[in-house]
C-alpha cells in the first residue's frame, strides 16, 4: 500500500503542475496613458474610481477571450498603469469599450451619468490608434 499513496500523490503533483503550464497570456498588449476629464475639460472632482476596458474586436486566441484590463484613476484625473493580465502591461491593439467603476463622491452621487457605469451599455469607447487616451465624459 505504500508505493500506492506515494503513485497517488506523485501523479497529484504532475497533475497540479501541468495546470500551470500556459500561464502566458496569448495576446500581445500596448502600455496606455491617459487622463480622464468632463467634456468641458475640467477634472473630474475625485480621484480613487477605475476604469474597466473591455475589448470589443478582439479575436479568439487558443479558445480565449482577452481579460478586462483596469485603470485607476489619481486625483489630477490621470492613468498610467491599465493592467490586463499582468500588471502595467497594457491594452490588446484595438476598440475598447470603457466603464466607470466607483465614480461618486463623498455622498454617492455619480459623478458620470450612468449610462457610463454600466460595463456592458457604456457609450465610451476609445481605440489604441489614439494614444494616450484623453477620455472625456459629459456631466451627469
């Protein structure tokens, strides 16, 4: 019975190493910048909310989708670390559509229409062509 448990844990072993394998994510990304404003141009009156990309003209890769990538946001308004897979790295080269996550104030009002915060219905998209991002969003 020995040599069985030590075959069992043996082969848990390989089985949980071969798992993590492949753990390269199979696209290739662009470092993005930017900064996030009102139409008007003035700031935003917070910092501390995130940005979500998400692609939207991405193609399937070894039967994958890209991850949302993720920005936060500083006080001035500026981004300078979107992170898709690992952190810092970037967007996939394209469209992305993009979703304000924890953008109130002190009180909990928007400070982006909500249209803007729904990951899925967001009317903002940018593209990577356009870098850095200068992100604009109209008053709620």
């Amino acid at each position: 019975m020995p040599s069985t448990s030590k075959l069992l844990v043996a082969s848990f072993l390989l089985l949980l190493l071969g798992g993590c394998g492949d753990s390269v994510s199979p696209y290739d990304y662009i470092p993005v910048t930017g900064s996030v404003t009102y139409e008007d141009g003035t700031p935003i009156p917070s910092g501390g909310f995130v940005l979500k990309f998400y692609a939207l003209d991405a193609p399937e890769v070894k039967n994958m989708w890209p991850r949302p990538a993720q920005a936060d946001i500083d006080s001035n308004g500026k981004f300078d670390c979107v992170t898709s897979y690992k952190y810092g790295d970037g967007l996939i080269p394209g469209k992305h559509r993009v979703a304000f996550f924890y953008a109130t104030d002190k009180d909990g009002k928007l400070l982006v229409p909500k249209e803007y915060t729904l990951a899925g219905n967001s009317p903002l998209t940018v593209s990577t062509s356009d870098l850095p991002l200068a992100i604009k969003v109209p008053k709620p």
